[in-house]
C-alpha cells in the first residue's frame, strides 16, 4: 500500500501545484505524478536546509512542501525551456 500512496499523493500535489502556477503546462497524468512526488523530495531537501537537518539524507516532506517543490520545479522547468508565462 506504501507505493500507492506515494503514486496517488504525488498526484494531486502534482495537480495543485499546476493549478497554482500561472500558464500552461502541457503535462499529462503521469507527469503530473512525477511532478508531486519529485516535488515533496525537493520541498523536503529544503525544509532540510531551513532547519538545519543534514540535506545528505533523501527525506520526504508533507504535503505544502510537495506543492512548493513541484511549484520549484515547474519554475525551473519553464526557465529551462524558454517558455514564457502568458
């Protein structure tokens, strides 16, 4: 049941995060997916840098840290493809 869960959580932070961000972004459902679980390692690798934890350790965060993770990497993600907000 854990990677499921992992699957279904990614997916609607994945989703939050493009609803937030202004524009369009052509990402399909599991692109969607791998935005929000990659986005709770990032937003954990920096809540990690914030407090002070060691970054070394790959840790997940909660749900707010994947939406501001996913929302870092579809910034990134739009400044690595030229694209502009419109």
């Amino acid at each position: 049941m854990g990677l499921c869960s992992w699957v279904i959580f990614g997916f609607f932070a994945g989703l939050l995060a493009r609803a937030i961000m202004p524009g369009e972004q052509r990402l399909g459902l599991i692109a969607t997916t791998v935005l929000g679980v990659g986005g709770s390692f990032v937003g954990g690798f920096l809540g990690a840098l914030i407090s002070g934890r060691s970054w070394q350790t790959l840790q997940p965060s909660g749900f707010l840290g994947a939406v501001l993770g996913a929302l870092a990497l579809l910034a990134i993600g739009e400044i690595m493809s030229g694209r502009r907000r419109s």
